[in-house]
C-alpha cells in the first residue's frame, strides 16, 4: 500500500469533502481517501503509487484545486 497526502485548495463544508473524497476513490487502485478539512489535506491510500495528473483530475472533476506538492 502507498499513502500520499495532497493539498486542496477550495474546500469549505462537508459537501466539498464528500465530491473530493468520491472522485479521487473512483480512481483505479484507491482503497481509501481521508479528508482533513481544516488543513485542506487529502490522504490517499492506494495499491500502487498513483500518476499525480490523475489526482489533479479527479480533483478538478470535483470542482476544486490540487497545489502544492504530494507528501507520504
């Protein structure tokens, strides 16, 4: 298993965190997404290191922003 931790740039409510957390678990090998709100922090665990332009789309799909870079 691999964890990374991104930045997301926009989220404010619950609903943020919910659209964040099921574009990014429809990704191919994602068992698990936690959203930290305050932080704007995403922590995904997936079966294999994930291609970061994946991440950014599934974000953006969700109608917010990943910056920054990734963190394990």
């Amino acid at each position: 298993m691999v964890q990374k931790v991104y930045d997301v740039k926009g989220m404010t409510c619950a609903h943020c965190v919910q659209a964040v957390s099921s574009e990014l678990s429809g990704l191919p090998g994602v068992e698990d997404v936690q959203v930290d709100l305050p932080s704007g922090q995403v922590t995904v665990t997936s079966e294999q290191p994930l291609d970061r332009s994946a991440v950014a789309a599934a974000v953006d799909e969700a109608g917010y922003e990943l910056v920054g870079g990734e963190r394990q």
